[in-house]
C-alpha cells in the first residue's frame, strides 16, 4: 500500500491505462458523466504492458488498484486490454467489494454487423494471449472469420505522440492490408491506444469498413454500474475535478493531455516502490 495519501475528491471513478490509450475511454467517461470527478493514472514507466508477461501485468494492475483504493474511489475503470486480459478476474476475487469495469474486445457486436463474415481485430499480444479473448471468440465468433494483428511499435508510436506520421500509417497498412485482401469489412480495436490513430485507420480501410472503438460501450456500463449501486454523483453548478497522474515524464505527459484536448490543470507524478506505488511530494496540483 502506498505510504502517502492524495487530496482526491472521495469517490472518484478512478481509470488506469499502460500509457495515454485509456483516455479515450476517459473521454467518453466525461462526456457521458459530466458530474463525476475522476482520476486518471498512465503507468508510463512500464509503457507498453502488451509485451509483457500476464504475471507482470497482473502485479501492477493489484498495486494501481490499492493505490486508488487507498484513496477511497469508488470505482476502478481497467481501460487497458492487455490488463483487462491479464489482471480482472484476479481483480475481482482480490477486492471482492470493489466495483471493476474492464475491456473486452468488441467482437460481438462485430460479428454481428459483418456482412462479408471476415473481421479483422489489432490489438496487443497479451490481450490475444489471454483467456478473456479466447472466451469472447468461442461465444460470439461462431461462423466468423477472425483476423488478428498485433501491430509491433504502434502503442509505442501513439505514446510519443506520433499520431499522423508515415511511420505509424506504415505500421497500420501493414496490418490492415492483408485483412482488406481476405475481405474484412470490420475492424475491432482491441486497445484503448488505437481510437486515436482512427482517422489513420480509417484512411487504410475507406469509408466501407467499420471501425469498432469499444470506448462509449465501456463509459456506458461505467453509468450502468453507478446507477444499479446508487452511486451516482449529484450534479453541482460547477464542474468536477479531474486528477492526471503518471509514473513517467510528467511534462511529457501533460503536454499530451493538453495535445488531446484534456485539461491538464491537476497532475501529478507517481513512482514504483518495489511493488507498490507512492505519490512524489509536494504533490504538484
């Protein structure tokens, strides 16, 4: 547990990714729920988690949620397929009383609108490598043909900011054009880091495929969630705070925030100590 408390409002939805990929689900967290403070945590010290093993994920994504726990959220938002993947089941039997929304990805609702029965899906090794995709596949991809890829260097192209560079449209043609040749007609993107290089993607496939961007389906059951527990925060005349936190270049960090239309008032840096994780102090808000 961390040592050192924060001055977060109590009961904040807290959302935490490897890097900047969960606040696309952030965003629409706010959009959809105006009212409710959160806070925000991008462990960019150990960015990308999609290359690591699931045991590794897993201790992190443990330590994240005592973190906001000791800070008294409400809810926790895994905004991170890979952590959803490795970490969620292990989540929820470990803080049996804590609320837990987490990524799934959007191959139902996929399989279901393909009219050529092929669809493609990008997203990280773990997330394909873990049980939660295999079980989504058994459940909902009966008669569909599933394409994968996992998109080496796009996470790491997206935390730098490179979203509209030749690389990172080299690395999505790359994946994509062999899935165009077999016909998909859908694309399901399966990391949260992917909705912000959509209008590079869509550019590959053309305005005849679907992009499936799992974000607003999440922020939904987030709103779900906090109306079936009563849970919801009451609406005041002015707007909520919203907390930033990374473990890793906190101007780098800020300046994406901002890059992404985010306000970036309230940051502040977080470190690794051994397997637990602890404010910097002075807190920087």
């Amino acid at each position: 547990m961390m040592t050192n408390k924060q001055s977060f409002p109590l009961n904040s939805i807290a959302v935490f990714d490897s890097g900047i990929g969960g606040l696309s689900v952030l965003s629409e967290i706010h959009q959809l729920l105006p009212d409710e403070p959160t806070i925000y945590l991008a462990d960019q010290a150990n960015v990308p988690y999609g290359s690591r093993p699931l045991e590794e994920v897993r201790r992190f994504a443990i330590a994240i949620t005592e973190f906001f726990l000791a800070n008294q959220a409400k809810m926790v938002v895994v905004a991170c397929n890979t952590a959803s993947a490795a970490a969620l089941h292990e989540l929820r039997l470990r803080f049996p009383t804590t609320l837990f929304v987490g990524m799934e990805p959007a191959i139902k609702p996929a399989a279901e609108q393909t009219r050529s029965g092929v669809v493609g899906v990008l997203a990280t090794p773990a997330t394909f490598q873990g049980e939660l995709y295999a079980s989504v596949i058994e459940r909902f991809a009966q008669g569909v043909k599933v394409l994968q890829d996992t998109c080496p260097g796009l996470v790491s192209q997206i935390e730098a900011g490179q979203l509209e560079t030749p690389q990172t449209k080299q690395i999505i043609e790359k994946a994509l054009n062999p899935m165009l040749a077999s016909g998909i007609d859908t694309v399901v993107l399966g990391c949260t880091h992917y909705p912000f290089v959509i209008p590079l993607i869509q550019e590959v496939v053309g305005q005849g495929v679907r992009v499936i961007d799992p974000a607003p389906a999440v922020a939904k059951q987030v709103a779900r969630m906090l109306d079936h527990y009563h849970l919801r925060s009451p609406s005041h005349s002015s707007s909520p705070t919203h907390y930033y936190l990374t473990s890793g270049n906190l101007p780098a960090f800020r300046n994406m925030l901002m890059r992404l239309g985010f306000e970036a008032e309230h940051t502040s840096k977080v470190f690794w100590r051994g397997n637990s994780l602890t404010p910097v102090p002075p807190i920087d808000l």
